[in-house]
C-alpha cells in the first residue's frame, strides 16, 4: 500500500510540474503580447560618438554598431551627402540622422529595426508620392491570407499580412520597384509597384507538396536546392477521418515506406520499413525526430520483438502520443544524403515531425470535434466463414461415425459433452435428442458478446496569434477511444506550448513545452477475445438457465479439469498501461551578421511506461497454478494458494540534447549567382534507462489492491520453493552517451546546379575499450542540376526539369553487445559461503563486433509540365549493407549458444515514381490527383550458420536465406489429395531421402521445401483524388499493395491435436474428401479416425522415428497441409482507405457568427477492400501468421471544426 501511494504522489508530482511551466509560458506570452513598437523604440535609442570628415555610411555603422539598427541606402545618396561631422553625447537616434540629413535633400524612416534614407518630399503641383502602399491579400476564394511575406524586390525590406490577411509596408525611392508575395502552400507572385495607393492581391495554392523548403530537423533546405531524397506532406494531406495515432495514417502516403500492421486495434503501433531491410538481426525501425530533437521509445523493445512479423505492439512507439491536430508537416529522409547528420541512428530513415507554431495577427482560437463510429466483426461479414451450430454439430456426428479418436484430454462440451452422458446411461434417447436439437439451434453469437459496435471522441483546441516581436501558440487535446474489442479503451491526454521571441534584430528565442499521458486498458494476451470467437464453436452456451456464465472444463497441469468460461476471463483479468512524456526545448539563434547565424539548442525529455497485468482468483489462469477451482481448497502443491496475480513493469527514460551550431549563408558575387552555405555543429546526448519488473502472487485487487502476508511455508511448501524463493524482480539500469560533431556544405551557381557535401562522427559509451570503434565518419556527396536552365530550352509546356543524384556511407552498432564481460552481482549463497556473480544478459564480451556498413546511392528526376498542372517525380536507389550482423550457432561448452558476428552482406534496390496532376481547373472547380508507385527488392548475399535457424523459422518467413529476400518462407510442395484414402500427398523426399543423410538443418530444409513468397510486398502505392467545388471538398484515397503472400489460416491444426468439443470448424471442411473421385473436385483432406485407412500413416511422417539420420522435416502430413504451398495465397490489394466530405462555410455566414472559419467534415475509412476471393475471415495487410487479430474495421466520423 505504501508504494502504491508513493507511485501516485510522483506521478502527481510530475504532471504538477507540467501544468506549473504550462502557466508559465501562457504567463510569458501575455507579457510580451504588449510589447512597445519596435520602430517607436528604436528612435528613442541613444548614440554617443565623435566623428570628423567621415562618410555617411560610417556614421551608420557607428548607429549599427550601438544599436543594433540596419540601414538601407544607395551608393548615389551617400555619395551626395559627402563628407559630415558629428558631435554627439547620448543623444537619441532621430536627432543624429536629423542633424545629418539637414540640407541635403534627403531624409530617413525607421521600418522595423532598419533605418531608410529615402528622398524628401518635394512641393509640387502634383500629388505627392505616398510614403507607404496598403493592400490585402486573398486566396482563390476569397477568404484573407494572414501570415504572407510582403517584401520589396532586391532589399531585406518587408512584412507580413495580419490575421485580415492586410498588410502596409514603407516606400524607398527607385525608379523600379516590385513587391514579392509568398506564403508556404500558394505559388509566389511577384508585382510592379506603378503608384498604386493599394494592392489586391490574389494568390493561387501551389499544386505540388510543400514546395517552399525541407525541414532536415538540423536545417531547412529551399526545394529547389534539394539534393537528397526527401519527401514532405502536410498533415492536412495525410489525415484519415477517426484515426487518431500518426502511425496508422501512413499507409500509402509516402513512397518507398511499406506500413504493415498485425491487428486492427485501436492505437496498435504498425511495423515501419523505408527502402527495405538495412540490417538482419538489428532494429529496422525508422528515427523519429520531432522539432530537431530525436525521440526515443518508451519501452527499449528489443529487435527481435520489434523484427517479429507477428508482434501486435500495444506499447507504442516514440510519436504514438503525439496528437496530429499539433502537427504542421512532415518530412521524410530516405536516402544517406538526407540522413547522413543524424549519424549511426539514422540507418534506416529517419521522420522528421515539425509542429504547429504562432503566426503573427490577432489571436486565432481553433477548436475540432470529431466522432468516430466503429462496427464490430459479425458471423454475417462475407470474411467470416465458419460453421454454425447445425453444421458443426453434424460435422461431430460424421468425426463419431467414422470412429474418430477424440484427445484425451478434451474439453468436455456442446455435443461430445452430451453424447458421453447418453453413453453413460445419464441421458435417455430421447432426453439425448432433445440436447442435440437444443444445440442444433443455439447459435451463441461469439462475436456480439466479445466485441461491440464502439464510439470514440476527440477534442481539440488551440489558441495562435503574436506580434513581430513575439509569436505564441498553445494547444490541449482529449481523446477518448473504445475499441471493438470489449474492455479496450484508450484516453489521451496532450498539451503544447509555444513561444518564439525577437528580442533584438539579431536576437531570438524560442520555447517549446510539449506533454502527454495515455492511458491504455486491454485484455491479457492469452485471452485474446476475437482468436477466441473466431475458433470456439457456437454449441456452446455462454450463460446457464439461471442468467450465470456457462461453465467447461478444461483440462490442467495437475491432471483434472478446472472451469473455464471467456466472459469470466475478460471480466476478473486486466492489462493497463500508463505512458508520459514531457519535454522542454530553448533554443537562441543570434544574427553575428547577414551571413553568419548561431544557434544553441538545449531540450530535456522524461519518458515513463506503466504496465500492470492482473489475473484474479476467480480466472481460470490462477485456477490452473491454485489447481483447483475459485471457492476449493487449495493443494499443498498449489503454485498460487489465495489471491491472484499482479505483473508490474516501470520504465524510465530521462534524455538530454544540447546543441551548438553555425549557418554560414552567403552570396559569393555581387549579382547574387554563386552562393555558399555551410554549417558545422556538435551535440551532446545523454539517456538513461531504468526498468523495474517484478511478478507477484498472493495479490487481491478488489480487497484494497493488498497481498497475502501471512501464509506459512510448510502449508505450501512448492509455492515457498518454486516460487517465493526464486521470483525476485528485475531491475535495469542503463546510460548512453553519444557525443558527436557534424558539417554540411551547399555551393550553387543560380539555380543551375546544386552541391552538396556531409559528414558526421559519433562517439559513443557503449565501445568502452575498443577505440578504434568508437568514431566511425558517416558522410555523403550529392548534388542537382537544373537542365532546362543549363541548356537553355525554351518550352512554353516545361516549366522545370532537373536531375539529383547522392552516394553515401553510414554505419549501425548493434545494442547489447559489449566488448568486455559483464557479470551480474548475486546474493549471499549460502551453498558456496560466497557473494556469487552470474554473467548478465548479453553480457558476453564481443571485442571482435565492427560497425556494421551500408553504401547507398540515389539518383532521381522531377520535371513539371503545362503551368505545374503535371509533376512528375522518380527515384532509383540502391544500398549494400556489409559487415551485416549475423548470429550464429556455437557450443554450449561456452556457457553460450549464439554468437553475433558480422559476416553478412545485404542489398536493397528499387524506384518510386509520383505524379501529382490537375486534370480539371476551373473558376469553382478543381480536382488534383495524385498517386505514387514504389517498388523494392531486398537479397541476402551470405550464407547463415547451418544450424542456426529450426523449421519453424523456415515455414513462417524469420529464417535467412542467401539469395533470397528477407521475409520470404517456405512451405510443403502440396501434390494432391490420395485417390484411395483422400490423405495429403507431399514431395517430402521419402523416396530421395538417402541424399539427405547427414545433411545440416539449412541444406536440408533449403533442399525439401519450397519458397512460397515474401511476407512484406515488393511494391506499394496510393491513389488520392481531391475534388473541390466552390465550400465543397471530396476527399478519396485509395491504397495498394504488390508481391506480397500469406499463408491461410490454419485448417487442419485440429486435427493433428485432435478434434475438440469447444473448437469451430472452418466451413471448407464440408467439402472434404469422401469418397475416390473426389480429389479431383477438392484440395480438402478426408476426415479420418483411428479406424481408417491410411490413419496411421498420415500421422507419422518418415523423419520424426528416432531411428532416423534425416533432420525432421515435419510431425505428420496434417501439419505439413496447413504449411504446405497450397496453403498460400496472394496478399495483393486495393483498398479503399478513407472517404471524406468537407463542407466550408460562406463567408457571409461566418461574418454573422463572428466566426473566422466553421467547417463540416463526413468520413469513413477501411470501407472495403479487393483482394483474393480465398482470404476469407483474413485481411491481407495484417502480417500475422500465428494467432487471429482483430482486422481493420469500417469506421465512420463525423468532425466540426470552428476558428473564430
């Protein structure tokens, strides 16, 4: 009880100290927002200086060097002012440059911390010219535009538009001047200034992505410049309706990134592969980096978990508590060019999330409520495709008829459990007909009573808006989730906080606070309700006459039968997880000159997981360690007596970034054609990781979450021995440190050619003695040419058309390796009188382990046709990973089996092309189609250990092949039904098998099955249409997949356990193999007993005697069915991912609201998908090959959104 109080008052603390700094900067943004003109303070500055005979521009730079003012002049008006001499003694600005410009025709303003000298007015008869021009800028629709750059052409003179979208910017004496309009999402307008009083201005939203700069996390990039591969999204392009978890909205929407998810549960993390597979044993998973600061996980999964095509990641994983309605854009880094400054981490991609920020203009309030509509799965769904009560009762009554052998072991239930009390002379013949008919008849619907239609909330609200000077941007967010599954809910809770600060012309700051808590509630693992509905059959009540559950017996560990209910399970047995994250980041820029910048970034991140599992004494789990039922005493050789179980696991993660870097940007020339950027940081990161695990028994959490104190040793002696003694919890405690430097180099001429240069070293803790490893360089070359410019073509149809083309080196480290013995300190032994050490997990010293190394090279072309109308974009790439690590088999003598060496060589290849179109453009309507292809192929060039990987790893796709793709299995060569019998028939090599002799596990199973497919496609793609007309926007995007294969459901697993009385049949069993001549009809097996033909036969296969010198091949010919070739099917499909209908308000109304924007969205998404007609009661796009996962369900929404 204690430390249950003492977790609540830290987890109390800790979101105290969030909501302190969140007032705290709400504190600082209203101070600010009252801040003093800056021009109005700028005149008021005070110089002091002495200057005789000096030039104009000298008594500027002195004004510049006191203040910090800029000036803008031309060389005429210094040359005509001449020579002055200035006497001043803390004088203000104004009465320095009166004094200056006195007589001289001349005279100066003040614009923004920049001092003009402009031509004074002089009487005419004529209209003088105006000392400023107004204006208002739109889009298409005309609703304003706030926060659009307005700059005069050729000088740093410029604003920006407020929330009106006006703006009004001071006039310099050219004869030729033009103001420049840009804003990120609309194409730039460039207008002549011909004396207009004021200027309305249309802009047109720019059909391409965001096409104004990249965001590297490290730097943004203008586009143009771009010479890696990256691609960029908004959030608004890649939002699904209802889908809450950034993770899930990918699919489809970035080319070269293949998303599989292995269940459809609500906030289930997907795996996430770009360009394919860079490491075998390592972590494939992408970086994730969210406003320049790199993110961790909160639970450090280990590969083999997170590599695993069949784990469901529950967790989550760095981004998963990320609310998307805070996210402004995306940026993904694909190839070394793009990923070369994150260093080693950056192997496998990296994704670059860039928040929402303030905009400058009068605060803007935005709210979002959206409503999520989930159906649950149903007996009726054309993918569920099971027997009901009727038929399989009558598929029992034909396993009785052909004197089938049930498992000794059964379940006693539904008609077996009615016909063994007809046996034993408990039932009469016609009471025994009544049961059946009964059951015939009972249908209990599974699926209703373990799943339900669900509805889901999400809440929104932000408030955005600043001055010049400082600019602020605050957020909150619910969101309330029930899964299908029932007694799965997910609530998050999220805020954010921003503030950028100009404090000077060359001074900024910038604060950034952002927060979440998510809370998870789910069923235990080895309950798993939608495995449970789809394989239980429906004879089988779920509740007694009386209204009470339905008890069965089960049998158990101790040799008897315990009872077993599903409702009962779900009901006394919980997960929870509780994940927080908070992190704060500064970061100051300072202006050394135009061309020099200086930044330092300094942010902090606490990470916590809590996951408690709970069984309670009433499941049937803790019955079967009790071994007796809830209510009877427990046997001496009870594992858990009174009370059930508590599971408790705490992670910690606390990181530091702190960063230095310099921005060279400058011009080489005076006409501006070469220019020069450089920049050259370090970084200091810092994490440690601390778990605590711990297994308890005894615990009751309906009587004051309390445990059981006072039992006595010698009443259960097994639990105290077994148990007690030995159950102590796990505790780990982990630091990484990485030091690193890194520098980048662009020179470009004009926008004619582009190049770039990078490189990055990374020092690391985790080397400890081994020096020469610690530093490995990683760095990449690329570059771009523009080849209309270059060879001048002059196309009225091609707008642009440019060619890129990078190469690059990284490296990866696997984690857990070490190049020293680390041994775990024990206890007191009282056996040995000695403190003993055992070596920890993975402590085994590798001194021998390199980095492990992958070249890749890019090459890509864009081109842009008829006014932007046609974008066409296409890359090629290719990546060899060498030195890959690899695990391999030794003896047991060395106190170890396995052993990562780096002996591997691995390839990738592949291209992607996207085309972004606007077929039809209109006054009133658009529609702009887009869509992207991209295809990879992976190859592994080693041979493995021989003995490394068992049959299992073969048949279901974790085995590695050389020369095959990762992920590919192998399966049975299926060779028909038996004409006499209608047993499977296999080439299993029983007639070759002396060939197999003495060969290793690799040879043989290489040899004797057959690859099947690969369980990730080879080719993935979108298809997104947009279709606006006047307040009207159709959203629909479709998604598909190519080359990928799965294996069907297992059929005839029961059989080879044997039939059991609770189990439901597949319903392609009624057309198994009956008589000769209908293997010719059929692939489905006859059903056989112990009095068969051939039974025995099938049961057996040749490899499993002990007498053989054959590797086993398989256990029996019904395994080798359900893994046979047959068995596999084409995982391709189209689905249609989400529809949405958004409908914008007039302004006419939104002006009677006093609102600023009010829209009505209607969505729907996983409406359907094309795939193979065989996939019944399976998705294509889940990956799993082991137990039944819930599948991507239809969900329908309904959202509002209002700014006002």
């Amino acid at each position: 009880m204690k430390k249950k109080s003492e977790c609540l008052g830290i987890y109390h603390y800790r979101w105290q100290k969030i909501g302190k700094m969140m007032k705290l900067c709400i504190i600082l943004v209203c101070l600010f927002s009252f801040s003093l003109s800056a021009t109005t303070l700028a005149q008021r500055e005070r110089v002091s200086m002495k200057l005789q005979e000096v030039s104009l521009r000298q008594v500027l730079e002195q004004i510049r060097e006191q203040t910090n003012l800029q000036f803008m002049m031309s060389k005429e008006q210094g040359e005509r002012v001449g020579r002055v001499s200035v006497n001043a003694e803390n004088a203000t600005v104004a009465e320095v440059l009166d004094k200056v410009f006195a007589s001289t025709g001349l005279t100066w303003v003040i614009n923004e911390d920049i001092i003009v000298v402009k031509e004074r007015p002089q009487s005419s008869v004529l209209s003088p010219a105006p000392d400023c021009v107004k204006g208002v800028v739109k889009d298409e629709k005309g609703n304003p535009l706030p926060g659009v750059t307005v700059r005069v052409k050729g000088t740093i003179l410029g604003t920006s538009t407020d929330a009106d979208g006006r703006f009004s910017l001071l006039l310099i004496d050219e004869k030729e001047m033009a103001f420049v309009f840009s804003f990120v999402g609309m194409q730039s307008q460039e207008v002549a200034y011909t004396g207009q009083k004021e200027l309305n201005i249309v802009m047109q939203a720019e059909v391409s992505e965001i096409d104004e700069v990249v965001v590297t996390g490290y730097l943004n990039i203008d586009r143009r410049h771009l010479t890696s591969s990256v691609t960029s999204v908004r959030m608004d392009d890649i939002q699904k309706p209802g889908i809450t978890n950034l993770n899930q909205m990918l699919e489809g929407k970035i080319p070269d990134m293949v998303v599989t998810s292995n269940s459809g549960e609500i906030n289930a993390t997907p795996r996430l592969r770009i360009r394919g597979t860079s490491t075998i044993i390592g972590n494939r998973e992408p970086l994730w980096v969210v406003d320049g600061i790199i993110v961790n996980d909160p639970v450090n999964l280990s590969p083999d978990v997170l590599n695993d095509p069949d784990y469901v990641n529950r967790i989550g994983n760095a981004i998963s508590g990320l609310n998307p309605q805070d996210i402004e854009r995306l940026d993904v880094l694909k190839d070394a060019a793009a990923t070369a400054l994150y260093g080693t981490r950056a192997a496998n991609g990296v994704i670059v999330v860039t928040t929402k920020r303030g905009h400058v203009g009068k605060p803007v309030i935005s709210c979002s409520v959206t409503g999520t509509f989930r159906r649950h799965p149903r007996y009726t769904d054309d993918k569920i495709n099971l027997m009901n009560s009727k038929e399989r009762i009558q598929f029992s009554q034909q396993l009785v008829a052909n004197h089938y052998i049930y498992p000794n072991n059964m379940p006693l239930t539904g008609y077996e459990y009615v016909l063994s009390r007809y046996y034993s002379g408990a039932l009469t013949k016609e009471q025994f007909q009544t049961e059946v008919d009964r059951l015939q008849t009972m249908n209990t619907d599974w699926f209703d009573l373990l799943t339900k239609d669900s509805f889901s909330k999400d809440y929104a609200i932000n408030v955005s808006g600043g001055s010049d000077n400082i600019r602020y941007y605050a957020s909150l967010g619910y969101t309330s989730e029930d899964d299908v599954i029932r007694r799965t809910t997910n609530r998050r809770y999220t805020a954010a906080a921003k503030l950028d600060m100009t404090l000077s012309s060359r001074w900024r700051l910038s604060f950034n606070l952002n927060g979440y808590l998510n809370e998870r509630k789910y069923t235990q693992d080895e309950v798993n309700p939608i495995d449970y509905a789809y394989n239980t059959s429906r004879a089988i009540p779920a509740f007694s006459e009386d209204g009470s559950y339905h008890f069965y017996g089960v049998y158990n560990r101790y040799g008897s039968y315990l009872n077993f209910n599903i409702l009962n399970e779900l009901v006394n047995s919980y997960k929870k997880q509780s994940t927080s994250n908070f992190t704060a980041t500064v970061n100051l820029n300072y202006e050394v000159t135009e061309w020099l910048k200086l930044s330092a970034t300094v942010s902090g991140s606490v990470n916590s997981a809590n996951l408690n599992g709970h069984w309670g004494e009433k499941t049937h789990y803790i019955a079967d360690l009790r071994g007796s039922d809830y209510g009877e005493k427990a046997p001496e050789s009870s594992l858990c007596p009174y009370g059930g179980e508590l599971a408790t696991n705490n992670y910690n993660t606390k990181s530091y970034t702190a960063r230095l870097q310099a921005d060279f940007h400058k011009y080489l020339d005076e006409n501006e054609n070469h220019f020069l950027n450089v920049s050259i940081g370090a970084e200091a990161n810092s994490s440690r990781y601390n778990a605590y695990s711990h297994t308890q028994r005894g615990y009751y959490d309906d009587r004051g979450k309390s445990f059981v104190t006072d039992l006595s040793p010698s009443s259960f002696p097994t639990y105290y021995s077994s148990w007690v003694q030995s159950n102590v919890p796990t505790i780990t405690d982990n630091l990484t440190n990485l030091l690193s430097a890194y520098a980048t180099a662009t020179y470009g001429y004009k926008d004619y050619f582009t190049l770039n240069a990078n490189t990055r070293y990374d020092g690391s803790n985790k080397f400890g003695s081994r020096s020469n490893e610690k530093l490995l360089p990683v760095w990449s070359v690329s570059g771009l040419v523009d080849l209309k410019t270059v060879s001048g073509l002059q196309l009225s149809w091609l707008e642009s058309f440019s060619v890129k083309g990078s190469y690059g080196e990284q490296g990866n480290m696997l984690d857990g390796q070490t190049p020293v013995l680390v041994l775990k300190k024990g206890s007191y032994s009282d056996y040995r009188d000695e403190m003993i050490s055992t070596v920890a997990s993975g402590g085994f010293a590798n001194p021998n382990l390199k980095w492990e190394k992958t070249r890749s090279y890019n090459l890509g072309a864009m081109a842009s046709v008829f006014k932007n109308s046609l974008m066409i974009n296409f890359e090629y790439y290719y990546k060899k990973t060498s030195d890959a690590f690899m695990s391999k088999t030794i003896s047991d003598v060395n106190g170890f089996n396995t052993y990562v060496v780096n002996s591997g060589t691995l390839r990738n290849r592949g291209w992607n092309v996207g085309i972004t179109a606007t077929p039809v453009k209109t006054k009133d309507f658009n529609w702009i189609l887009s869509g992207s292809l991209s295809k990879v192929t992976n190859t592994m060039s080693t041979l493995p250990g021989q003995e490394t990987y068992e049959l299992s790893d073969f048949l279901n796709g974790t085995a590695v092949v050389e020369g095959m793709p990762i992920g590919t299995f192998y399966s049975y060569k299926y060779m028909g039904l038996s004409p006499v019998d209608g047993g499977p028939m296999f080439d299993d090599w029983e007639d070759r098998k002396s060939e197999l002799v003495d060969l290793d596990k690799y040879s043989v199973y290489t040899k004797v099955l057959v690859p099947s497919g690969q369980r990730d496609p080879d080719m993935t793609g979108s298809i997104n249409n947009t279709f606006n007309y006047k307040q009207w926007r159709l959203g629909i995007s479709l998604n598909y997949s190519i080359g990928g294969s799965t294996r069907l459901f297992r059929m005839m697993e029961d059989f080879v356990n044997g039939y059991s009385a609770e189990a439901n049949i597949n319903r392609d069993m009624l057309k198994a193999w009956k008589k000769p001549g209908d293997e010719l009809t059929t692939d489905i097996p006859a059903i056989m007993g112990s009095a068969s033909n051939g039974y025995n036969y099938y049961s057996y296969h040749w490899s499993s005697a002990s007498t053989s010198d054959v590797v086993k091949i398989a256990d029996n010919a019904w395994t080798m069915y359900d893994y046979s070739d047959l068995r596999v099917v084409s995982a391709d499909y189209l689905k249609i991912s989400s529809i949405s209908l958004t409908y914008e308000f007039p302004r006419r109304i939104l002006s009677r609201w006093k609102l600023e924007r009010l829209a009505l969205t209607l969505g729907a998404t996983n409406l359907y998908t094309f795939c193979n007609s065989k996939l019944r009661g399976q998705t294509p796009t889940q990956g799993g090959f082991s137990d039944i996962q819930l599948s991507d369900t239809p969900t329908y929404t309904i959202g509002l959104n209002l700014n006002f």
